[in-house]
C-alpha cells in the first residue's frame, strides 16, 4: 500500500521476510483502539469530519470481529488495519486516519499497551504465588529442617521460614514490575515517524483517552526507544532467575536421596522405559525456559546497542522475544501456584535428618556465650565437641562428661556448665530460642506470616487501582466512538 515511490512488488520470499504480520496479532487489538483514539482525537480538533470519523469508527469497530488474513500481501498490521479501513470507510474518509501518525509512533504505542497489560497480568499472577507460599508456610511453621549453606547442612530451621524468603523474593519482583509500569505506561501517538506533525494534533488527549499516565514527550525518543522494553525483559529475567532457584530446590528435594517433598502426579512425566520414574520435568523446564528468556533480553540489549537514532526495522525483530516472555513467565507462575498448593511435605524425613546432624552445634556455642565466654572460645569448643561426636560415632548429647572435658582444654570453662547446655539444647529448643528479627524462631514465622497477609493485600488494591483506571479510560473511549458511530 506504501510502495507509491517503489517500483516492483516484494516477491513472495522477500515478502515473508520482512512481514511482522505473524507477531503482529498479539497488538492487533491495540492498534484498532489506538486507532480508535487517534480518529476521535483527529475529529475533536477538526482535523477531519464527523463524517469522516463515523465511516473510520465504524469500520475500526467492524474490524474486531475480523479474523486478520496473514496471507494478505501486507507487512504489518498497521497497513492491513489501514487498507481494510479504506477499503470499507472509502478513500475519501478512511486514507485521513494515518493523518499525523506513523508506523514508527504507532508499533511503539501498541508494544506499550500490551506490555503494561502484561505487567498488571503477570503482577496478579506473582500475587498468587505468593499468597500460595504464605498458605504454605501457615501450615509449615513447625515443620522442622536442615538450612544449608554451600549445600551443606548448616542450621536447623523451618518450612514455613523458607517458604516465606521465596514469599519475599518474590515480592521484590512484583515492586520491581510495579515501578517498570511507570515508564511503560506513556504514550508515544503523535510524535510521528521522528520529529512530529505540523497539523495541530493534541497529543495529552489520545494519551489520555487510552489511559496513559504520562507521555514520551520528546518525539525522537517516543519513536526511537526500546528502553522500556529491555527493562520490562530484564526485570522477568530477574522473576524468572528466582523461579528457577525454587525449582532447583524442589528438584533436589524431591529426589529419593532427599524424600523432603513429593510433587503432585500432574507437574511429574514418566519414562518411556523405566516404570518406577516420576520426573519433575516441570520444574526442570523452568529452568530451560529461564534460559530462553535470558537470550531474549540478550537478543533486545543486542539489537538495540548499536541502533543509530530513530526507528530502525531490526526493532521489529524484538516483539517476538516480548510476547514469549511474556508467556512463558505467566505459565510458569500459574503453574507454581498450583504445584505449591498440592506439595506433600515429608515433615518426618525433614525432621529426622536435621535431627541426625550436629545442626545444634550453633546453638552450644551461642549458650555458651550467655555464660560470658567469648565467642571465638565457644566455636573452638563446639567445634571439638562435633569432631568427638564424628570419631565416636554418636550425637553430642551422648557425649560422656570425660569425652566433654577435651573440649574445655586449655581453656578455664567448666565442663559441667558445657555438659548441662548439651543436655539442654535441642532442635527445638533451639528454634525455641532463635528470636532475631526475621529468623528461623517460631515466633518470628507467626509475625511474617501476618506481615506478608498485610502486604499481599495492599499490592492486590494498588493493581486492581491501576486496572480500574486502565479498564475506564477505554470504556469512556468505547463510549464516544459509539456516540459518533450512532
Ligand atoms: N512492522 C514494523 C515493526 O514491527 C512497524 C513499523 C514500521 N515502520 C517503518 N518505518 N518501516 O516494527
């Protein structure tokens, strides 16, 4: 439909590879309400008629229904909406629509509806999840096990504790989205191919007719940059980067050698061969996924680095890596949502191996402390107490008051007080005794838990704040275009 200044037509391979109409029907809808705001806009400022803007609304409003024909011979959506709009409103009014815009402002706006759609989307879902570990962790906050550090066993701890870092983790990803939002959330309509328009378009008002908060004023910059795409693709990176550390945990937790958790049949495959697997292939998939959506944001830095100024058509490559990520961060968290919800949790597995290990040997330590023995002596004497209870094969708190005295050598403790703290100190009065702001202490997980109930609550209200505002601004839009259409 552009070629006016071109001679030959693109044959059918060069066709293919310059056409983003596959991509293109994720933003299709966009365009025809970007389209929609940009008519009304044209009309409200007497750009053009109310005739002229019925016969363009009516036919944008038929086109919702339309199944868009990819074989059609267009690049993009932007020409196929274009040429199917004269083709029904006539030339006369439906060729005024692309008056003062350009493919280069509309692709921008049309990325920057749906991303912002997205992030409300993918917020809800983290909300979800993370309302789900907090259920989770209510039920777990007796549930005893091994902390590990280097993945050695390092301090006793409890379910509910990890369940609730992930809680947190996740939080920090739906803050990090929500603030993405603030950026995303601008309109580039009416900055043209670059450097705007001389017929008087008002851009605040289309901006505000599709609930824009704010715009990419300068029009170099509203047509030219990806920037907020390559932040909306790093900051699922970083989600995804998260989800794939819990997914490692289960995995490993899951295994025979572990026995912590089972997962429900529906998140494990079989084997083709061996009848006893139960795999958690869904888990090992986010993990594969999260790699892909690392090379996207890889693909996006690296087409957009060394881009000179202004709109280059390599930006078309990205909107592919956009809608995947999108999609694969979405499924994932549906999906842990569930999984979550429908773990089995081997309390008795979990308890017996932090129990078998000298988790307690801390604690010794810190109780000795108490006692006004400096810190470095009491690891020293701890230490020796798990290197007898290693040699001797026993626990600590088997250990003879004999075998106790090597630890105290040459040092001025009594080995009666560290005897009477081993038979003392146990896991659960250690946990007991855990009382650090947000430790793995059993009064701490009852004070996160509510604290985490708050905050869900609050981030649900801010999001559904933001979708009311979204939703109304284009009922209101709907409203006038059928005002003009009747
Ligand atoms: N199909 C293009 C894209 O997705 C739309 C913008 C084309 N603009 C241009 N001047 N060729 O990025």
């Amino acid at each position: 439909m552009y070629r006016s200044r071109l001679g030959n037509d693109l044959s059918d391979v060069t066709l293919d590879y310059v056409s983003s109409i596959n991509d293109d029907s994720e933003i299709a809808l966009y365009d025809i309400l970007g389209s929609k705001a940009h008519t009304l806009m044209l009309y409200q400022k007497n750009i053009i008629t109310k005739n002229d803007a019925k016969k363009i609304l009516s036919a944008l409003e038929n086109l919702k229904k339309e199944k868009f024909d990819s074989s059609s011979g267009a690049e993009d959506i932007h020409e196929l909406i274009e040429s199917l709009i004269i083709k029904k409103a006539g030339m006369a009014s439906g060729g005024k629509m692309h008056t003062a815009r350009s493919r280069n402002d509309q692709v921008a706006l049309d990325i920057r509806m749906k991303i912002r759609d997205d992030i409300n989307i993918i917020c809800n879902c983290l909300l979800d999840s993370i309302e789900a570990l907090v259920s989770v962790a209510k039920n777990h906050q007796k549930t005893i096990m091994p902390l590990y550090t280097h993945l050695q066993q390092a301090q006793a701890g409890l379910f509910s504790h990890y369940l609730l870092a992930h809680a947190d983790v996740l939080s920090r990803d739906f803050q990090r989205l929500y603030g993405t939002f603030e950026r995303v959330n601008q309109s580039p309509l009416g900055a043209g191919p670059i450097g705007g328009t001389s017929i008087p378009i008002d851009r605040h008002s289309t901006a505000k007719m599709l609930g824009f908060d704010d715009l990419v004023e300068n029009s170099i910059d509203a047509t030219s940059t990806r920037d907020f795409v390559a932040e909306y693709v790093a900051m699922i990176s970083i989600l995804m980067t998260n989800l794939s550390r819990i997914s490692e945990d289960f995995i490993l937790w899951s295994t025979s050698e572990f026995s912590f958790i089972e997962l429900a049949d529906e998140f494990t495959s079989p084997s083709s061969v061996m009848p006893q697997k139960k795999n958690p292939d869904v888990l090992e998939l986010t993990r594969g996924k999260t790699a892909e959506v690392i090379g996207n944001l890889t693909a996006i830095l690296t087409t957009i680095k060394g881009l000179a100024s202004g709109y280059g058509r390599d930006l078309q490559q990205i909107k592919s890596s956009i809608w995947a990520t999108s999609k694969i961060s979405i499924s994932t968290l549906l999906i842990l949502k569930s999984m979550l919800l429908t773990l089995k949790v081997n309390e008795k597995q979990m308890k017996k191996v932090t129990e078998s290990s000298n988790l307690i040997a801390l604690d010794i330590a810190e109780k000795l402390v108490q006692e006004g023995i400096p810190f470095r002596v009491t690891h020293k004497i701890s230490g020796i107490l798990v290197q007898l209870s290693h040699n001797s094969k026993k626990p600590i708190s088997k250990l003879t008051l004999s075998e106790i005295k090597k630890s105290v050598i040459g040092t001025k403790v009594d080995p009666k007080i560290v005897s009477k703290i081993i038979s003392s100190t146990t896991v659960v009065s250690s946990l007991k005794n855990r009382t650090s702001f947000g430790s793995s202490g059993y009064d701490e997980q009852k004070r996160m838990i509510s604290d985490r109930i708050q905050k869900i609550n609050n981030y649900r209200t801010a999001i559904t704040n933001r979708e009311n505002k979204i939703n109304s601004s284009i009922e209101n839009l709907e409203k006038q275009v059928k005002e003009i259409i009747q």
